[in-house]
C-alpha cells in the first residue's frame, strides 16, 4: 500500500510538470522519478502506520502532519527542480502560502483518517470515505500548481493573458476541498454524537432501572470506602436512609467480627479483582443479616476509582442451611449429637497424629422396651428426651453424648484411657438413673446397662471400639443389667456364638428342628393330672438340645417367635387331642403367647383354625399371657382377650406378682386364673414375706373368681404350705420336668398305676 501511495503522489507529481514542459535531459528525469518514488513511499508508509493507529495520542497529530507537510513539499520542490532548474524563481507570499495550505490539508487528512478510521463500523461509512478521498485527491492534485507559482518563474511557460488563473483555480479548489474535509468528519461525528447522546440517555435510564428497582441491594463505594452511590434495597438491608448512607464507609455497616474480611475484599477489588463472599452486616437498629455481595472494580480512563458491589440476602438461605446441617448431625428427637456426628467425632480424634487416650460407652436402657410398648410410642419419646436431659445434666461438658436410635446412647470421654476414672463416670450414671423419672406426672423408673472399650487397650480402630463397647454393653444385659462391664475377649466368642444362634434358628423352623416339650399339671387333692404346658425345646443337630432360656430372647428380637409359637400351638392342640382320646376328656393344654404374636392381626385366627383343625373343645385350651404384656394397649388387650373369651378359650395370667399392673386394671381383664411366679414359690417355706404375697395373690384371686395354680413347686413342703393356702392346682418339678411325648406317655402310665394301686 505504501508504495503504491508513493507511486500515485509521483505521477500527479509528473503528470503536473509534463503539463507544464518537457524535461531537456532523460537522465535527470530518471533520477528525479527515482528519488521522488523512494521519498512518496516513505512518507506514505509513515502517513499509514501513524494514522491507522486509534490509540495515537493528541500530541502525535501535530507531528504526523508536519510529516505529511514535509513530504509533500520536498516531494513538489524536488520535482519542481527537476524538471525547471533554469527558471527557479522564489516567490516568498507564493511559497509561504503553499506551505501553509498544504499544511491545513495534511491536518484535515489527519483528522479525516483518525475520525473515519474510529467509526468504521457507523452506517454510511464508505460514502464518507469516497467523499473524503475525492476531496483529498483534488487538493493533492491542486497543490503542485500553488507550489509552481511559489518556486518557478511562470510568466516563461504561461500566456499574459493565463498568468494568475492556474494559481486561482487551485487555491479555489484547496479551499472548497479543505471545506469538505473538515465538514465530512464533523458532520459525521455530529451524526454519531447524536446517536451517542441517545444512547448514553437510554443506557443512563436502564440503569437507573436497573440500579432502583433491582431486587438485591446495588453499591458503588469510591477508592477511600465510601458509599458513592446505593438503590433503596441497599438502605433497606442496613436500615439506613439513602442519605445517611451515603455519609458512611463500608466497615461501618459491616459485622464488627468481619470488618477485616471486608476490609481485604474491598482491597483486592480496588487492584483490579472480582470477588464473591459471604458476610453479615450489622443494621442501624442491630440487627445481624447475612450477604452474598459481588464485587468488580469501576475502570475509568484506565484507573481504579472504586468498587462496585451486588449484595444478595441469605439470611432465610443460611438460617435454613444450619437447620439442615443440624437435623442432618443432630437427633430430632432429643437435640444430642447423632449416628453420623458421633462417627465424624469419633474419627476426628482417631485421625490425630497421636491421638489421645480415651474411652467409648454405649448405653442401653433394660426396660424401655417394655414401658414403650406398654404406654405407647409417644410416651415413649418423652422417655428417651428425659434421657438424653439427664445424661446431659450428670456428665462433663468435655464428654460427647449422642443418641444412636431406639435408646441406645453412646459417650466418648475424651483423655479417659484410666479405668479408675471411667468407673467413676459410669457410676455416675447409674446413680443418676437410681431417681425416677418424672413423664406427665407418672414416675418411670429405668436402669442402664453400660458397655465400656478402651483405646488404646481394647482396639485400634473406631469399628473395634464400637464393636466391643457393644458387646461389653450386651454381656451386662444378659447378665444382671443396671451395671456396667469392660470389654473383655471371652465376649467376642460369647457374641459370635449368639450370632451363629440366630442365624441357625431361621434353618430350625425351616428344618423341623423345633421340639414340643410338656410340663403336666398337678391336683394335689386327687393327685390326677389335669392338664399340661406346651414348652418349645430346640434339638440343634451340632449342639444338642438348647434350652428356651438362650434363643427365646433372640427369637423376640429378631421376630422369629411368632413362626415358632405357631408351630408350637398347632403341635399341642393335636397332642392333646390325641391324649384326650386315649387318657382324658379333660385334659387341657396351656400355651404361651408373646407379645410380639399376640398383637399380630392375624393371632385369634391362628387359634381359630387350629382349634377347628385338631378338633378339640376351645375351653380346653388355655392362652397364657405376661402381666406387663397385658397392662400393654389396653384397649386393644382387652378386646382381643374378649374376643378368644366368647371363643371359649381360657386365659391365664403368667408370673403374676412380678409386673407393675394396678389392681383396678387387674378386674378390667377377661381371665380366668393366675398362675403364681416361681420366685415366690422358692421361698414360701423359708421367707415369710414370700409365704405372706402368695398368701396375699390367693385371697385376691378367690375374691376375683380366678382359678389358681402355682408353678416351680419342688419339694413336699411347698405342697403342704399351698395345701394349707388352699391351692391345689400345681406344676413343677416335685411331680415331673417337662419332658417330650413319650416322656408323658411313661408319665401318665406310671401316675395311673400309683393311682390304682392306692
């Protein structure tokens, strides 16, 4: 482009001089169009790279067009001497006239090219650029004539009659082609200028907009932290009316805890950085909000004047976040520390670089079980809140207690490794729970079973000590409950073996494996056998026979009872149908009902159909229940007990005298007799307390119309003292240990022989 420029400047140039002669010599002609070329490319290139630059600072422009001026004046004066070096004339007015016009058009091409070249993108942009150029190329053509009259003797090549009108054509050209290269711009950047202003006006308005009526609260703070300017969501956030928070800084309406938080954003902002916290401002009436503020720096003119800033309210936002970060690591039911906090806690210590030693309790409450299935699930949790307020009241801010579900509680006693002083704590707690406590004014008394790990002593890890605390705490439930017991290694086997119990009970009921035993029942007056007790018995094909006394309580907790039960009342209703036949009419049979199966939809069916299956009369069969699983839902134990009453079935009340139940509650109950706990049986001969409540069960159950029956009789004197109490029926093993079918049979053979030979 350069050269080609170059190249155009010289043949105006040429073109100028062969209007006017014909050089002499061909090689001054040569080397004139040689330099000329050289010099119009030079300059041009320079025009090019200098006025295509937007950037080129005010101070340039002067420059660039005395450049441009001395380009094309020694460009001109060298033709000029080329081609009329014999009549060179100086005219001083001419020539500095010359020079001034040519430098008033290289300052209208300058800003012709700055202007046009700034708003390239503007609509009519190349009908102004052809326009421009035309002007251009008029007076750069017009400007070899003024500089001829300024240099050249003209009256040698020019008529008398022509000598000024050349000269006054082009200066009337240069002047109405200067004209236009001043208006071109100016009407352009008038047009733009305009279209600017409206611009600027509607953009001012949507931000007003924008700025007021945006939902969040909009800021700008200067560089010394003062408000320079906030929308109304902003005064409504701090409390403040515009006017007043105008007058302040930022740090003054900042939380005074994060002011130096706020202090460091606003710095990096004012370095050139956008940023995005959170942070809570303190209200002119004090109160606390919670703001996400955006922030980016205002750049005027390539400098940092301030900040501008977007606060979003995230006060619900947070509030709700600590809410669900609470339930999510707190029980709902009684605010203690959760399952997963307490793991998260528990690890946290595990994962110091040495961690400290310390102790693990897990805690289990003996008879919440019972009170909340006999006072209900509501009443339930108001136990286990109480719990948690008194473990919580008796214990050390330093412990962490947690809820893990059901009542089950667990401690961790941090720098506790000492069993001297773990002792202590646990038996802290144990005396704590010695006191009832007090639920819609009814005292609940509860006794805690304690398991106790150690670290590091008994295990390495948090699943070990877990583990073993769990097993410590079951050893003292199985054993003598309100206690507690360090892990030891025997109850990892103890443990093991009930696992292997449990699982090989399901493949029991599945594999027939399950035994009915009979206990008979005793007349002491006739000494006849009136009936007997269905006892489940389990012949493990490895172990042996296993007592009711090791797998009851695991078939409970795991819900097999219910299938065993069934099996047992299908199995004593046919034998006894069958002993009815071949020995009695009327024998009757006693079965065991839990309370898992009796408050099961589907238990006055099961008794049902087995009752109509073996055939035998419904007042032959006998239902015992608990006292404690009576007192349980009392209107639905009593309707379900009316309903086996109208079948003809009867009921007998097991253990009575262990439980809690009122005797008002007692008469409620549509039972038929008593059957007298075997504790206080094993004392009526040596304690006279034990004679006095079972004297005392006696009177009540005569006074109720209730049958009677003592069972765990051993020796001849507990016979007589019942005799004398005027209990006559009995069962235990003075007269027989339960014993399987054939075992009855030799029984009942050996009883009718006695009888006959008396």
């Amino acid at each position: 482009m350069s050269i080609l420029l170059g190249l155009s400047q010289y043949i105006i140039n040429l073109l100028f001089n062969l209007s006017i002669t014909i050089p002499n010599s061909i090689d001054g002609y040569v080397l004139h169009a040689i330099l000329l070329i050289l010099l119009s490319t030079l300059f041009s290139f320079i025009i090019i790279k200098t006025f295509l630059n937007r950037k080129m600072k005010p101070k340039f422009h002067l420059i660039g067009s005395v450049l441009v001026t001395a380009g094309i004046i020694i460009t001109l004066i060298i033709g000029n001497v080329a081609f009329f070096s014999e009549s060179i004339l100086i005219k001083p007015i001419y020539l500095i006239l010359s020079i001034i016009i040519t430098f008033a058009f290289s300052l209208c091409i300058v800003r012709f090219l700055l202007l046009l070249n700034l708003n390239d993108s503007q609509r009519y942009y190349k009908l102004w650029l052809v326009v421009g150029s035309l002007a251009a190329s008029i007076v750069f053509s017009c400007l070899p004539y003024l500089l001829f009259f300024g240099m050249v003797d003209h009256t040698l090549y020019l008529k008398e009659a022509d000598k000024l009108e050349p000269y006054l054509i082009a200066l009337a050209f240069n002047y109405v082609c200067l004209g236009i290269l001043v208006y071109v711009p100016d009407r352009y950047g008038i047009a733009r200028q305009i279209e600017q202003t409206d611009r600027l006006v509607q953009n001012e308005q949507q931000f007003k907009s924008l700025f007021h009526h945006n939902p969040d609260a909009v800021f700008s703070i200067d560089s010394n932290g003062k408000f320079a300017s906030v929308n109304y969501v902003a005064a409504e956030y701090t409390g403040y009316s515009l006017k007043e928070l105008k007058t302040k800084s930022f740090d003054q309406v900042v939380a005074p805890e994060e002011v130096q938080l706020a202090k460091g954003m606003f710095g990096r902002s004012l370095q050139g950085e956008v940023h995005q916290f959170d942070i809570k401002v303190k209200s002119k009436r004090n109160k606390i909000k919670d703001l996400h503020i955006s922030t980016v720096p205002i750049n005027v003119g390539g400098e940092i004047v301030g900040v501008y800033g977007i606060a979003k309210d995230i006060t619900e936002k947070k509030r709700a976040e600590k809410t669900i970060h609470f339930l999510a690591y707190h029980d709902e039911l009684t605010g203690l520390p959760n399952r997963r906090y307490f793991n998260e806690e528990l690890a946290s210590l595990m994962n110091q670089e040495v961690p400290p030693p310390f102790a693990i309790m897990l805690i289990d409450f003996d008879r919440f079980k019972r009170i909340n299935d006999l006072f209900g699930h509501d009443f339930g949790d108001l136990v286990i809140q109480s719990i948690g307020n008194r473990l919580v009241e008796v214990l050390d801010e330093q412990f962490f207690v947690a809820r893990l579900g059901g009542d089950e509680f667990t401690i961790i006693l941090p720098n506790h490794g000492n069993k001297e002083d773990v002792e202590q704590v646990a038996a802290s707690i144990l005396e704590a729970f010695r006191s009832p406590l007090m639920i819609e004014n009814q005292e609940c008394l509860l006794t805690a079973s304690i398991g106790i790990a150690l670290y590091p002593t008994h295990g390495s890890n948090a699943a070990e000590l877990q583990k073993y605390a769990d097993m410590a705490m079951y050893h003292v439930k199985e054993k003598n409950m309100n206690n507690y017991a360090f892990y030891q290694e025997e109850m990892s086997n103890q443990t093991l073996h009930k696992i292997i119990l449990e699982n090989d009970l399901r493949k029991a009921i599945e594999q027939d494996e399950l035994l009915v035993y009979y206990q008979p029942k005793v007349n002491t007056e006739s000494g006849e056998v009136i009936g007997f007790e269905a006892l489940v018995r389990w012949l493990h094909p490895e172990i042996g026979l296993i007592s009711p006394n090791e797998f009851i309580q695991a078939a409970e907790e795991t819900g097999l009872i219910v299938p065993i039960e069934k099996i047992v009342i299908q199995r004593a209703c046919e034998q006894l149908k069958a002993w009815q036949q071949n020995h009695s009419e009327d024998y009757t049979m006693s079965v065991n009902i839990s309370q898992r199966h009796f408050y099961q939809e589907d238990v006055v069916c099961t008794i049902t159909n087995n009752l109509d299956q073996s055939g035998i009369a419904p007042e032959t069969l006998e239902i015992e229940i608990t006292e404690s699983m009576a007192m349980f839902n009392e209107h639905t134990t009593i309707q379900k007990l009316e309903k086996l009453r109208n079948l003809g079935v009867a009921i007998s009340m097991d253990d009575f005298g262990t439980g809690y139940s009122s005797l008002q509650y007692i008469t409620k109950l549509p039972i038929n007799r008593v059957k007298i706990d075997q504790s206080f049986i094993r004392g009526l001969v040596s304690s006279s307390s034990s004679l006095g409540i079972v004297s005392t069960i006696i009177s009540l159950a005569r006074h109720l119309n209730l049958d009677i029956i003592a069972e765990g009789v051993e020796t001849e004197e507990q016979i007589e003292a019942l005799k004398q109490l005027e209990c006559y029926d009995v069962q235990g093993y003075y007269y027989s240990k339960p014993l399987p079918v054939e075992g009855i049979e030799a029984f009942l053979k050996s009883k009718a022989m006695k009888l006959s030979s008396m």
